[in-house]
C-alpha cells in the first residue's frame, strides 16, 4: 500500500491532507522521514509502525477501541447536552467512521466498545447474538430476594409486550446489584430495576461476553483491542461460543 493511502485508510485526512503531512516531512517510517506519499508500505505482520508529527501509529486494517466511559458523556456523534465519547478519543478514530457497540446513558460509566467494522458493530448490537453484559447497579433500596428473583424471571417493562429477564442477578452489597442481561434495550437495567421495585442511582458496565474492563483502563482511557481481547468478547461466561 502506498504511504498516502495508508495515512488515508488510518484516518490522518482527506487524501490531500495526507499529501500533505507527506510532503511537510511529518511522517516517518522506521525513525526516518519519508516524503514520497508513493512509497510502497508492505503490509506484514507485524502490520507497520509510522510516525506522524512524532507520534507512533501501527497500522490496523480494522479499528477495535474498548474506552472506560465516565459519566457525562453521550455515546452519539451528535450529542445534545454533553460531551461525545469521541471527545475523548483521537480525531483519527472518529474520521476512520468508528462508531460505539450499542450505546450507554449518559451518567453510565464503564465498558464502551466502538469500532469501523460493520460486521462487527453489528453481531454485538444485534439482539439475536445474546451477548451477556454485565453491570453494577447501585440501587436507592435495599436490595430483597423478591427482587433479585423477579429480575431473574422476567419483568414486563412499559411498552413491552414479552418479559425481559436477566441472566443471572446477584446482591454484591445491600444496595449494589450485579446484573447480566442479553439483550440491549433502552435504559434496560434502569427500568428492569425499577419494574422489580427498586431504583438504579448509579451503573456501571463492568463486562462484556468475556472480556472484562480492565483494572488499569483509568475513567476516561481508551485502549486497542488485540485478538486475545476480541476471542474473549466473542466468549458466554468464559467459554467459546
Ligand atoms: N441499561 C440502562 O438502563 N442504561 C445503560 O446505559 C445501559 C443499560
């Protein structure tokens, strides 16, 4: 692949811009700078690292992004009264047409996956997939097994013309509720609690299919995900689909 289509497919611009950052001698392949946007970049594996502007890029065919989403934050491009999420990504993510797995409220934190592979956006929003989520709801009352037990078999929730349960519902603490659900509605945790009785002050999204958020993925970091992380989401409580 040449250089001016590689930054392109990376999200570094219009193909003019790319050109451009070429020609200005901001890109550099192994340390030195190259300023022909034909070069020939042999895509081998490992995929190549560049620099631009001194910052060290690896080329990915595919962007795959987990991001520890804080509070205050709409997962739209378009927000209404916060800030996007793409806010806290860099510019190249959001031009290369990442967009987020589903989405999470506003005030709920945690495990956010986005990324520009349809096909992959679409297995894990779909609701046929089932893919297991798994949240933390602090909850304004004490938690009661007649609630965990209604959660676990199925609350009609306003509109709805079929029962969502959970999968499995837990008590971490008196007012800290563990809850994994399959399907992805809007604000499903939030009105499956309240329809239990309960209602959810804070939640956080701690897991999705296998793959945990990471202990080191402070509020408001993003990492890459490699092949071990994406073998794990595609895992149901820990096992191959
Ligand atoms: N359920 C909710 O109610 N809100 C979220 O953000 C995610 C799941």
């Amino acid at each position: 692949m040449d250089l001016e289509t590689l930054l392109f497919s990376q999200g570094f611009g219009s193909r003019r811009q790319c050109r451009g950052l070429v020609a200005e001698g901001r890109v550099r392949i192994g340390g030195e700078p190259c300023t022909d946007p034909r070069a020939d970049i042999p895509l081998l594996t490992p995929p190549p690292a560049f620099e631009v502007d001194g910052h060290a890029w690896t080329y990915r065919e595919k962007a795959y992004v987990a991001l520890n989403k804080p509070a205050g934050y709409e997962c739209s491009r378009d927000p209404q009264h916060h800030l996007s999420v793409f806010h806290l990504l860099p510019p190249q993510l959001g031009e290369r047409g990442v967009q987020s797995v589903g989405r999470l409220d506003q005030d709920t934190t945690g495990l956010l996956l986005l990324s520009d592979d349809g096909a992959f956006v679409h297995a894990f929003t779909s609701p046929k997939r089932k893919v297991p989520k798994v949240y933390l709801a602090t909850v304004r009352h004490p938690l009661d097994d007649d609630q965990l037990a209604r959660l676990r078999e199925g609350v009609l929730l306003h509109g709805e013309t079929k029962p969502s349960a959970a999968l499995a519902a837990h008590r971490r603490d008196e007012r800290l509720l563990e809850l994994t659900v399959l399907e992805g509605k809007y604000h499903q945790v939030k009105r499956m609690v309240a329809a239990a009785g309960n209602r959810v002050e804070k939640l956080h999204r701690e897991r999705i299919g296998g793959y945990a958020l990471p202990a080191s993925l402070a509020e408001g970091e993003w990492r890459w995900l490699d092949e071990n992380d994406l073998a794990a989401l595609r895992m149901k409580d820990g096992r191959a689909e």
